[in-house]
C-alpha cells in the first residue's frame, strides 16, 4: 500500500473507519495518518477479521485491499454488500488496476469506489468524503443484472445504480489523477533531458578537450625519444616504440656521454595512463645526455675531464628520488648501460627490469644476468653493476615486458623461449630490419585483442 502523506485533521470526529490491510507496516502507516486527520480507526489484519469488526461494530467506512490471505478483498466487499445490516456502508478497494477486469471485478462485488496505487492521501481522504456526502441506500429491486463481455470473456454483473455511477465517477477521477501525474512526470523528463543534453554537450567539450591534450602530451612524449645516431662507426641502433595507449609508461633512450662512452636504457613504469606517462617523462629528462656539474649521468671537472657515473649509483640515486610513496603508488623497471667505444666493456645495472638480450657473433642467443628491486619499492637499496665484454658483430636487445608478455587470442603469452628463437633467426638480418621483424611478429602475435601493454625495444650492433 503506498501513498504519499498529506493531510490534517479537518473535523473528521466520529468517524468511524475500519481499515481491512494484511501489511502490518502498511496499515499502521495508513491507521496513523487517518487518526492525525481526526477519523476513528480500527484495523482488521485480512478480511476475515475486517469482516468480524465490521458485524461487531457497523463502521462508517471501509479502506480494504484486495491481495489478503483468508478472504481477498473482493470476499469481503462481497460479505459486506451481502449482509442486510452492512450494505449501506461504503467500500473503497486500494487497486493496482493493472487489468481492465478489475473494474468488472470491482462492480461484480458491489465496491463503492476504488483508489489506484501508489495514491496520495488527501486523494483517498476525498474519495471517503465523497462517499460519506452520498450515502447508499438502494433496495434490491433496484439492482441491475449487466451482461458484460470484456477481452473475450462474459461477464454478468449485478450492481445498483448508485453504485455503478460511483464506480464510474472514480474510475474517471482515477484517469484524470494518473494523466496529472503523467504529465508532472513528462515534465520531470523533459526538464531531465534538456539536464542531459547540456551534460552531454559539457561532456563532449571536455572529450575533446581532453583529447587535444592527450594528443598534445603524446607529442611531447614522442619528442623526447631519440632523433639521431651517435656519430659512431663502432656501434650502430635501432629502436622501436609502440605504446598501447596513447600515452605510453614506456621510455627508451640511447647518446653519447662523451666521445669514448655510449649510454643507453629502457625504462618501464607500472601501470598505464597520464599518471605513468608523466612519471616515464620525468625519468627520461632526469636521464639527461646533458654532461654538467648537475647531470646524473656524467659530470664535467675543472681540468676539462668527464667522470662517467657508475649505472649502479646512477639505479641507486633513482631509487633515492622516486619512492613509491611519492609517486602515487607508481614505480618503474630499469635496465642502464655504459659502453666504453675503446674497450667494448659493457656496463650495466637491472632495477627489476627485463634481462637483456646478448648475441655473440656467430652463436646463439643468452640473457644477460638481472637482478634487483625496481625503483621506488625500499629505501637505500644497493644495485649490483655487472660487466661484459663485447665483441665485433655481437648484438645487444633491450625491451620492456610488452615483449614476452604479449598475449594471443587464447591469452597464452609470446615468453622468453619464444622471443629468443626468433631473435635467433633475425641474427642475420640488418639490425634496423631484425628490430621490425620482431615487433611485427608480436602484434601478429596479439592481433586479435591488440597489445595490452607498451612496447619497447632497443638493438644495439657492434661493428
């Protein structure tokens, strides 16, 4: 039973109202919004019980839904228009009307009125009052047999006039009352809709806003990758780079720290978005090529000379300047390398990140040893710095996770076995080609769901 309160006590004193409702919390809200209008109410917990009250104590109205265990109330209505000493008493029925047979229904047991739900107080108060101006006082001669045929079905109706003429009226007021509440609804939509439609203009202004922007930081982030070669005849690059969004937590980056020393280094922050891009940003201009009193990778002194960073401090300084914490819970993986032109000495330190790759001339793959904690997780962590020596035609590879991480249709991912067999068979081809064959294999590999993560590959050919 719902209905929305309203109403105050208008001199209903004497009253008396008897209220059939099976729902305790229903009828006690319904009982305790009549008492504060000022009628008299008592309460019968199904029809049956309604109808024992009612013989008691003859009410002067009746409140009775229909859905109740033991009599519905349509029986009761029935029972009471049935009974010599109750007829008079006007019935209202509370009706979803969901059927138009229930109209019928509503005449076939003699109801008085019925009020549809959900319904509003004053509404029902009006309807009693109305009833209650206009009693019924019809004689069974008076009564008419109506044969009455509705979807199909015959019915055969027996109704007094009166009662049919009220049945009518609130059948009509009901109409009128549910049109009303259409058209406050109508209204609430169509104040919605106009709401929605300017949100949604708001909304497409920021898209593209946010778009250009995207766009704007994509090129900027673009910016800070390589633009050219070393001016070397000892070692040569190739790079792909091949984010999966349009901001990538990708970095790479190769140049020269003086005219003896190569650096070199991938970088790959956790996650994806603006957060990891503006992170991957700010590690690669920290990374400097710059040589300065202020540059992390390689200092100048006052004699003229260069002092080469060392890759383990260069991972150790990182970590000291990116805590986790810091950086919205975001950290990065790192493999840093210095190449020595005059002694072929690699020099490297791994913060988490992929092993890289060593090709020696004429053999098989092998990855080079990597161990560490990636930047940002613990404070004052020592990374280890691992030496190799190179040689004329080996090949280095270093690439971010994207790589043996690739997934296919069935999500089973590209791996480490795989991504050595085929950087085996690329061995012969020009180190330019061999860095496309790989990255066209692998979004091969994932065409179907495209790559989930960024891209990242660096070769590096000794000559």
């Amino acid at each position: 039973m719902n209905f929305q309160a309203e109403s105050s006590n208008n001199g209903h004193a004497n009253v008396n109202v008897l209220i059939a409702e099976d729902n305790r919390l229903q009828a006690k809200i319904l009982e305790d919004r009549l008492t504060k209008a000022g009628y008299e109410v008592r309460v019968g917990r199904d029809g049956a019980e309604a109808l024992e009250l009612a013989k008691r104590q003859p009410p002067d109205i009746i409140v009775s839904d229909i859905e109740m265990p033991h009599m519905s109330g349509h029986e009761l209505c029935r029972a009471i228009k049935s009974d010599a000493a109750l007829r008079s008493v006007p019935l209202i029925l509370l009706s979803t009307l969901s059927e138009p047979e229930d109209i019928i229904k509503g005449l076939d047991c003699g109801a008085d009125n019925y009020v549809t739900k959900p319904y509003r107080l004053a509404y029902l108060i009006s309807r009693m009052e109305s009833l209650l101006r206009t009693p019924i006082e019809e004689r069974d001669d008076d009564l008419l047999e109506l044969d009455v045929t509705l979807a199909g079905t015959a019915y055969k109706v027996r109704s007094g006039r009166q009662q049919v003429l009220n049945l009518l009226v609130s059948t009509f007021e009901n109409a009128v009352e549910k049109n009303k509440e259409l058209l406050r609804y109508n209204e609430d939509l169509t104040i919605a809709k106009e709401q929605l439609d300017k949100w949604n203009k708001k909304l497409e202004s920021m898209n593209d806003r946010m778009t250009r922007d995207l766009d704007a930081a994509a090129k900027i982030q673009h910016s800070l990758l390589p633009s050219g070669v070393p001016e070397t005849k000892r070692v040569s690059f190739a790079w792909k780079y091949l984010p999966c969004d349009e901001l990538a937590g990708d970095f790479l980056n190769f140049f020269e720290l003086d005219e003896n020393h190569l650096a070199m280094f991938v970088v790959d922050v956790s996650g994806h978005g603006v957060a990891s891009s503006l992170l991957s940003v700010t590690v690669g201009r920290v990374l400097t090529p710059d040589v300065g009193a202020s540059s992390l990778l390689a200092q100048s002194g006052p004699d003229g000379t260069t002092r080469i960073t060392p890759p383990a401090e260069v991972a150790a300084e990182l970590n000291r300047r990116f805590p986790m914490e810091d950086q919205g819970h975001l950290y990065f993986t790192m493999v840093y390398a210095v190449l020595n032109l005059q002694t072929l000495e690699l020099r490297y330190a791994s913060a988490g990140h992929e092993p890289m790759v060593h090709i020696p001339k004429g053999q098989p793959p092998k990855m080079l040893p990597a161990e560490g904690f990636a930047i940002g997780w613990m404070e004052d962590v020592e990374y280890d710095e691992i030496t190799v020596q190179l040689a004329a035609g080996d090949r280095l590879y270093l690439y971010s996770d994207g790589i043996p991480e690739a997934l296919d249709e069935d999500l089973a991912e590209f791996d480490d076995t795989r991504m050595l067999e085929l950087m085996h068979r690329c061995a012969q081809e020009p180190l330019g080609t061999s860095v496309e064959t790989i990255c066209d294999v692998i979004k091969r590999w994932c065409r179907v769901n495209g790559p989930k993560d960024d891209i990242s590959l660096l070769g590096v050919q000794i000559h």
